[in-house]
C-alpha cells in the first residue's frame, strides 16, 4: 500500500489539548474482532493522550455499512482506537479484543488523491 495523508478530526474531544485536526500518515490495514478491518495511521506530529505517546492509531468505520476504502480514499466517520502500551501493529496481522482501545470518534479525509 502506497503512503497517504489524512485529517482527522477528533470529536467532542473535552479530555484531549492537541493538535485537533490530526495530520496523519496511512499506513496499511490490519483485521480485528469480529473480522473488522483497520486502517493503522501514524500521527505526523507527536501526540500524547493520557500521559502516553500514541505512536499509532487504528481507525474502524463507525457504520456498518461503510466499506474501509472509504477510509482510504475518501471522506468517513471512524472510530478512533490506540494500540495498548506494549502494542505495535504490523501490516496483515490480526488482533483480538485486547489489541485496540477506544479512545474517540472522528471524521477522516484523505489530503493527497
């Protein structure tokens, strides 16, 4: 998968002072619970949540209809997931219930076409 730029907005983000939208760098697409897909990002400027550096965010679809090249190509509302501190995901794996953490949702749009 060739690298691509994206904007996240974070929703109703009380408990989070960064940048918000978030630049983000996409990355490639690992599966989940349930066989969801994810679209891994890495955040262009560094972002912390909670005290904790997120090197990576995993974004789902937040409607079940919504395919995830949405997310890839287009303009989609998402479901905002970090990576438990001793997670780092890599391209075709497969994760668990435990692999992803709920953090917010979003509106992602693709910046490079």
């Amino acid at each position: 998968m060739n690298e691509t730029e994206h904007l996240l907005e974070i929703y109703d983000a009380d408990d989070y002072d960064g940048p918000n939208p978030l630049r983000l760098r996409g990355r490639f697409i690992v599966y989940g619970p349930e066989n969801a897909r994810y679209f891994i990002t890495e955040p262009v400027e560094p972002v912390r949540f909670n005290g904790t550096h997120v090197r990576q965010l995993a974004l789902r679809m937040r409607y079940d209809g919504d395919s995830i090249e949405n997310a890839l190509t287009g303009t989609c509302t998402v479901l905002i997931n970090t990576a438990p501190d001793d997670c780092v995901y890599e391209e075709g794996n497969s994760y668990g219930f435990d692999g992803f953490r709920f953090w917010h949702a979003g509106k992602l749009s693709r910046l490079n076409h």
